[in-house]
C-alpha cells in the first residue's frame, strides 16, 4: 500500500512511492536526505521535528505524509537560513551560542522563528509560554530564551 | 652579522627540505613508519595536511600534535566534548603554549584512528586531566621547534621568541623562522615521556617547562564554541544522520515484562512487510528493513510470545522499604574521625533524619543510535556512536565481532546528548550484533520509550544522618550512612558486551560492581563517620533498572541527604545556615565560595524558616547548599516560590559561586554552568522513574515530565572565582550537586516544611503541604 507523494520541501520538488501513513518526518529524513529535523520522541512531545508548512510550526513525527500535498510549502532547517544568509533566529543562536549537545535545537529555532513571525515583541513571558512543550534535556533553557528576544529585536 | 643589511627573506626563509636536512633534525616523512590508511582515514588525514602518520602511541609526541604545511595545528584529543566547549579548552592550551594563533588550532576528538584513549568524557575530568598531555606535548613541540630554530637562525634558543608560530630572534625580528618552515606537513620524531596509563589518568611529559600562568593571553578568554554553528545552520551530522551504502535499519522489538524470555515469534505477524527480516539471539530480538519506516512498522507489529516470568520488581510505593530491608552486598565507611557512637551518647541532643531518591533516567533529548559496518571481508569494521566514552565502545564492538581492537575504527558522531552513561553503548552493541548476523551495514536506533525506560538508570537510594549537640548547640558527632542500588551495576563504559543490554539479552552474564560514595565537603566535625552500603540489583541481565553513571554519579542525591541535614542541624543549634556552614567548613576555598555566595545573594541571616506550615497562595523562599567535587566548590542559594494550593515550586532565582581553579574560557563555564542549574533543578523537581512490578512505566515526557520553559528560572547569576595558581578542576557536573538542596531547603524556608524524599514534584509537595 504505498501512494506516488509529491513534496515541496525548501523551494525543491520532490516525488516518493511511499506508505501514506508514514510521518513527514522519514520522508523528509529518509527519502529527500535531510539532517534535519530530528527524531526524538515521534509522540509529538518534544519538538526536535519541527519544520515549517506554509510558515507554521508542525510537527513533522506526527504528520502524515499524505496530509501534505505538492503545493504546501515545507521548510526544514537547511531551508530556513545559512551560515551565509542565516535567519535572525539562527544569528541569535549563534551569538547567545546556545545548545549544548545540539540535538533540540531545530525544534527550538524552528518553532520560534514561527512565532516570531506572528509577534516580534514578545515578552518574557510570552516566549517562555510559546515555547512550552519542547524540550531540552541539557537544559540550555537560559540561553534559548535570551537568543529568541535577542532575535525578536532583529526581526522586530 | 652583514645579515643585517641583507634581505631577512634571503637569509632565513629555507626550503623546508634544506632546513630538514640541513641540520638532520627530528623528521623526515620518508622515513616516518607509516600505516595503511583506512578510506575514510585517509580523507580525514588529507584534510587535516598529514601526509603520513606514524603508529598512534602515547609515547611519540606527533600522537598528540601535528603542524601542516600551511600552518594549521591539529590536537588530537583522546577525551571528548559533549557542547560544554571542552574542546575550545583544549585548543586554548595548545594555541597557548605553542604559541600559536587559537584560530589555527583544531581539535580532533573521538575517533579512535586518530586519538589515544584518555577516557572519553568522564567525570568532567575534560580539561582537569585530559588538558594535561596536550598542554605538555604543545609545549614540548614548542621546545624543540625552539631549539631547532636556534640552529637554524645561529642564535642561542634564550634569545628566541615565538609569535603566532614564527620564532624571531630577541631584538632582531627581522632574523625568524616559522614552524611550517621548520616542520609544516612533517612528522615529529621525538618521544615523550608516558606514565603507562590509558583512561583518565593518561600523562605525558617533555622535556620542555610549561609556560608560567602570568604570562598566558589565550587561557582565560571567552573564546566561541567550535560547534555551535554547525549546529544552528543544521550542517552538523549527528550520529542519527550517518548513512553508509548499503545500510538496512534495525529496531530492537522489547520484551513486555523485564526479564521476559522469547518463547515463540510469528513472523507471519509482519509478512505485509515486504523485505523485513527478523534476526535473534536468544532474547535478543531484532528486525531489519531496508526503510527506516519499515523497521518502526515491523517493531509494532512483530508478534512475539513471551513468558510470563515471576514480576521482578517490587511496589514501587514500597521501594525505599524494600532498599531499607535488603541485605547489603557491600559496605563501606570512606570518612571517619574520632568515635560516633561514644559522642552521641554523651550529646545534650540528637538530631536525625532520612532521605529518599529515586531512580532516573539519562532520557537523552532522542534514544540511542549507532551504525556499525564490517568491511573488507570481515577483517575490519567500523563504529560511529554518539557515546562519550568511543574507545570503550570502539573495544566492546570488537569483541562481539571477533576482531582485534585495532581493527575496528570507531568514530565519534555528535549525539541526542550526553550526561554520563546512557544507552549509547546499547545501539552500538545492538547495530554490532545484527551486522555480524546479517552481513550488512547496520543502523540501529531505539524508539522513545528505550531512551525512557530501557537506558541505564542513576541509581535509587535512601540516607541517613545523625547528629550530635552539646549543650552549647555545637556538633560534637555527625554519622552519614547511605544505602542504595550500585553506581555501577554495569560498568561507566562500554567496553565489555555483557554490561550492554542487547547482549545481556542474547545471553551474556554481567558481573556487577558495587560502588557508591559519600557526600564531598570540608566540615570538621570532631567524631565523624561517613558510609555507605549497596544492595544487588532486582535482577542481573536485562534489566531495565540496572544502575550506572548519570551526570554527577550519586552527588544529586548524596547532597540533597546531607546538605538538607546541615539546615536541620543549623535550626536545632539555633543558627542561619550560612553561619552554621563557615563555622565548620575546614578548607579556605570553601569559606571563600560561601562567603561568595552569600554576599552575591544578599542573604539575611536566619536561625527559623520565615514561612509557616498552612495557608495558601504563593509563598516564597531561600536555601542554600555546598559541595566540592574532585576539587570544584560550588555553592547555591536557590531562591523558589511555592504555590500552596498546586505545590509547584519555581526555582526563581539562583545565586551560584564556583570555583574550579584556574579559568581557561569564563563564557563557556559560565553557560556549563547554567546548563546544570537547569537540569539539576529539572531532575530535583520533576524527574522520578516510575515501574510497576513488571516493567518500567516511564516511557515518554508525559510518563516522566522535565523541566520546560514555563518553570525555567528567571535569573542565574553565576559568581566565577578565578583561581589562577590553583590548577583547572572539573565544571560539567560540580553545579548540579547540591542543587537539590538548595532548593528543598529553600521550600523549608517558604513553607516551614521540611521535604526528605525527592522529586519536589507538585503532587508530593501538595501532599506534605496538606499533612504539616
Ligand atoms: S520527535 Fe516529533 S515531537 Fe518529538
Ligand atoms: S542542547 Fe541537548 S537537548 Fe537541547
């Protein structure tokens, strides 16, 4: 039971054989090649997933593949900013240099550069109640939130 | 001297072959004693500018340091960095006494081709021990450099300089020489003086003087992470993204209840799955696809009968209990002075308490992953994991394989993080076993409930204290005694298969260790005794409770016991808890950091909490707590609010002082530092690993919740005391220590209850809030 899927994915158009209920997460991972996102829990628990459809944070372990169709926009890591172009998300990473094994950072800057785009100011507390539950297990809590409001003022 | 009216180029820059030879220095790379580089060696190799490598010895000084033909340092590193910026540390020291630029330097870390074992990451002895022989193999180097220039340049190697890897004559600039001139793309023929020792404890020595502290400039400096733009572009490849033609992926299917034994699989249960394979070994269960989606399906769907063994663990509401009453299998007292029992007889009071830790889980941020290829025929393999400790694991291979260690190549790959001894030992075991069975590259990865419920886990306890006062409120006698499951029922690495859960599974028999420890501190209590005894696990092979290393092996729970007591015995005396600690504390550097801690806080001085059992609202308070570690002194003031009506608690604020000697990158301590902070309270406040009498029940982040942004703290301030003529001690873990109790006993301060058995979860704190 597989199905002919066709994917846009960071501008590229991509074509697969694949089973329909399998996440966009493996497709993106397995068939297209990408590094990122990141498998952590594939319970739709810990953000390490996220990518962008059409601009909004979705968890890609919890989406089936045919719920996307070829002209939905997904943008991934790789596709949000470079080293050369970086997204202000991605800038403000790297200069409050947070992440400390790394692995959760996709989710992180995935799903802020989301928000972000809604609301460029927010607060405190506005960040730290966006950001609820993704995880970090190294706990660079601290660092995250200083790099989203340092992004914010970029952005904003 | 006409050289002086001449050209400097002219005269001093030779052809690296004519230096060479001219002077019949330490190398020539014909005749360097090379080996067959591997593919992917040598592609690494080209990379880095080595045209030939000797054999890796701890002896030869090209082992540690290599200086290309267009000037770039290579570090070999044989212990690791898991994004603390260990590395950075490292080429800190290198660039520092060698005398080279810190953008120069690159550290090669975990790839056992490449570095001698110095004990992968352990103990955050990083910098502490594994700086050592590269700082005295770059100083060596500079040495000989030093006085292979003097030669070359005609002047005695006192009169020489060293900038950016030009060695200048004093007072003559004009007359220099440059390493690359000197050695660039060459091999260091000199040997270097090793203590015999492979792990942690691994030294070398030159004959070359380190450089004094007073004249570092790269020690010290706040210096960037190598790895963090990698990270945030998403060009990283983490161990999960290593693919290798050929590759099939492989899923572990578990048994239901721990301790299960196969009695029968229906392969027909997957036949739906065109393609996917079913591999055993005794209950070592696997299956194989060549779609990563595949395998996952086939895990799910794979029917497997079981047997129903007798349920291997106990209530878990009885667990302290059952610790309590189980026989010790080792006992040990680590610290004592004086006579206890005779003292306590004699005191005007006697204060006691017990305490009580769960079990808990590494649950890194994704389970485990490895990919394990058998090359040319069997001869050779290759490893690529994300543990910590890739020689060990790199050993361990070898052995399921058949092969001698040389023969297996292990590479380090960044991992889902890293905080002592989790599951990623396992994979690797795992993907080495099914490649051995089926003859094909082998990705192996666990699924989130083997990264909760199936790594290994730090080790449940209970602790008791007693203390003495006469009748001045002075302590005239301390007992501390804990009790509790191994920190090493299996071993802190990798390196032999039975202490890995697939081969337990596929039969072979680990052998535990019993091992536990006391709390670190300086107090000079007269009549002292500090102890400890461990009992044997539920069950040895398989068991999804066995104990090992999670970061700080044993300090969490060893200080939330016995720095909670301080505060216990601090109110009985009638004293404010930072007073009662500099009365007692012995060493000079742990004055120092209390006094730090209090001064940064603003603390004001108490002998009774300021809250009062009952009530509602939020509430709020302070604690604090201490602790040394393998020479690190860290204390914290925790600054929380209770809410009385949910009994969550929100560590708001915490005022950190920490010494770890001399400081080498103050940024990336300080980030280390928070990073602790912040796990440490997730794991003193949120982190209990449940079981009912089969099987570990936490398997995800609802069945074993950590800590989020909502409750992140407001505010860490970190107090960095600078030691500069003490040397670099330990960070990754020295913060997380005591942190448990300065936040339990913080919750004393706002509510006047006292909280002995962790998680400070909201349910339990609920719970002792609606009993007091
Ligand atoms: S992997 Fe998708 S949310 Fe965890
Ligand atoms: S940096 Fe390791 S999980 Fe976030």
């Amino acid at each position: 039971m597989t199905e002919r899927i066709t994917l846009n994915v960071n501008g590229k158009t991509h074509s697969m054989t694949v089973d329909p209920d399998m996440p966009l997460l493996y497709a993106l991972r397995d068939e297209i090649g990408l590094r990122n996102p990141k498998f952590g829990c594939g319970l739709a628990q810990c953000g390490a997933c996220t990518v962008h459809v059409n601009g909004e944070a979705t968890r890609s372990c919890a989406t089936p593949v045919s719920a996307i169709s070829a002209t939905d926009k997904v943008v991934t890591l790789e596709g949000l900013g470079t080293a050369e172009k970086p997204h202000p998300v991605q800038k403000a990473f790297e200069e409050e240099q947070v992440a400390q094994c790394g692995y959760c950072i996709n989710g992180w800057v995935m799903t802020s550069a989301a928000l972000l785009k809604q609301n460029p100011k927010m607060t405190d507390a506005q960040i730290r109640e966006g950001l609820a539950g993704l995880k970090c297990r190294c706990g660079t809590h601290m660092g995250i939130i200083r790099a989203v409001k340092r992004a914010g003022t970029m952005m904003g | 001297m006409n050289a002086i009216n001449k050209p400097a180029k002219k005269n001093f820059s030779v052809s690296r072959r004519a230096v060479l030879q001219g002077t019949g220095a330490f190398v020539l790379s014909a005749a360097v004693p090379t080996f067959v580089l591997s593919k992917k060696a040598a592609a690494q190799a080209a990379r880095l500018g080595i045209a030939a490598k000797p054999a890796l010895e701890p002896t030869q000084l090209d082992t540690w340091l290599k200086i290309a033909a267009d000037g770039k340092v290579t570090a070999f590193f044989g212990k690791m960095d898991m994004g603390q910026g260990v590395d950075v540390a490292i080429a800190q020291v290198v660039a520092e006494e060698l005398d080279v630029k810190l953008e120069n330097v690159e550290v090669i870390m975990g790839d056992t081709y490449f570095t001698v074992n110095q004990g992968g990451a352990s103990g955050s002895t990083g910098v502490q021990n594994g700086a050592i022989p590269l700082r005295n193999a770059a100083a060596e180097a500079r040495r000989v450099l030093v006085e292979h220039a003097s030669k070359i340049l005609g002047a005695p190697a006192d009169k020489l300089t060293v900038t950016d890897g030009i060695v200048s004559v004093v007072g003559d600039s004009s007359k220099k020489v440059s390493y690359v001139e000197m050695i660039g793309g060459n091999y260091f023929d000199v040997k270097v003086e090793w203590n015999g020792q492979v792990g942690n404890g691994m030294v070398v020595t030159g004959k070359a003087k380190v450089k004094p502290v007073a004249d570092y400039r790269v020690v010290g400096k706040p210096y960037k992470r190598f790895d963090i733009p990698g990270k945030v572009y998403g060009t990283t490849d983490f161990v999960t993204d290593v693919r290798v033609p050929g590759m099939v992926h492989a899923r572990m299917v578990m048994p239901p209840t721990a301790g299960a034994s196969v009695v029968k699989i229906d392969e027909s249960s997957i036949k739906n799955l065109k393609g996917v394979r079913v591999v055993r070994q005794k209950d070592f269960v696997a299956v194989v696809a060549d779609k990563e989606w595949d395998a996952i399906k086939a895990r799910e769907q794979l029917a497997v009968t079981w047997s129903k063994p007798t349920p291997p663990f106990p209530d878990q509401n009885g667990l302290y209990d059952y610790i309590r009453k189980a026989t010790s299998a080792a006992k040990k007292v680590e610290e004592g002075n004086g006579n206890v029992p005779d003292a306590l007889k004699g005191a005007a009071r006697v204060i006691e308490a017990e305490y009580e830790w769960p079990f808990q889980s590494h649950a890194s941020m994704g389970p485990a992953c490895a990919v394990v290829q058998i090359e040319e025929g069997g001869k050779t393999a290759t490893v690529w994991t994300g543990s910590q400790k890739p020689h060990y694991v790199r050993d361990g291979v070898a052995k399921i394989l058949g092969m001698e260690q040389d023969a297996v190549h292990g590479i380090w790959v960044p991992g889902p993080g890293s905080y002592g001894r989790n599951d990623a030992g396992d994979a690797a075991t795992g993907a080495a076993m099914v490649a051995k069975m089926i003859g094909k590259p082998v990705r192996m990865q666990g699924m989130r409930d083997e990264g909760h419920a199936w790594d290994p886990k730090g080790p449940a306890s209970i602790h008791q204290a007693k203390a003495g006062l006469d009748a001045q409120g002075n302590v005239i006698a301390y007992w501390f005694n804990s009790k509790g499951f191994s920190r090493l029922d299996v071993n802190s690495n990798e390196s032999d298969p039975s202490d890995n859960l697939p081969s337990q599974l596929g039969g072979s028999v680990s052998k535990a260790a019993m091992a536990f420890n006391v709390p670190e501190e300086s107090y000079g209590f007269a009549n002292k005794s500090m102890g400890w005894e461990t009992i044997p696990q539920f069950f040895r092979n398989g068991n999804p409770l066995r104990s090992s290393h999670l970061r700080d092996p044993l300090g969490p729970q060893l200080q939330f016991a016995s720095e909670q007591f301080m505060d216990e015995v601090a109110l009985a005396a009638n004293v404010d808890p930072i007073e009662f600690r500099l009365k007692y504390l012995k060493n000079p550097r742990d004055i120092a950091v209390m006094k730090a801690v209090a001064e940064k806080s603003g603390w004001k001085s108490r002998s009774r909490p300021n809250g009062k059992p009952g009530g509602t609202g939020t509430v709020a308070g302070r604690g604090v707590a201490y602790a040394r570690r393998g020479g690190t002194v860290v204390a914290i003031v925790a600054e929380v609010e209770v809410d009385r009506s949910t009994g969550a608690i929100w560590p708001r604020k915490f005022t950190v002082a920490h010494d770890a000697g001399i400081i080498i990158n103050p940024e990336n301590l300080r980030m280390t530092i928070e990073g602790n902070i912040v796990q440490g309270s997730s794991r003193a406040i949120f982190e209990e690993v449940m079981f009912d009498r089969d099987k570990v029940t936490s398997v995800d982040w609802m069945t074993y919740p950590i800590l989020e942004t909502m409750q992140a703290p407001e505010t860490i301030d970190v107090v960095l005391i600078n030691m500069p003529n003490e040397k670099p001690t330990g960070a990754g873990e020295a913060s997380m220590r005591p942190l448990a109790a300065a936040i339990a006993n913080a919750v004393f301060d706002a509510t006047g209850v006292r909280v002995r058995r962790g998680p400070l979860s909201p349910d339990r704190i609920k719970g002792y809030l609606s009993q007091a």
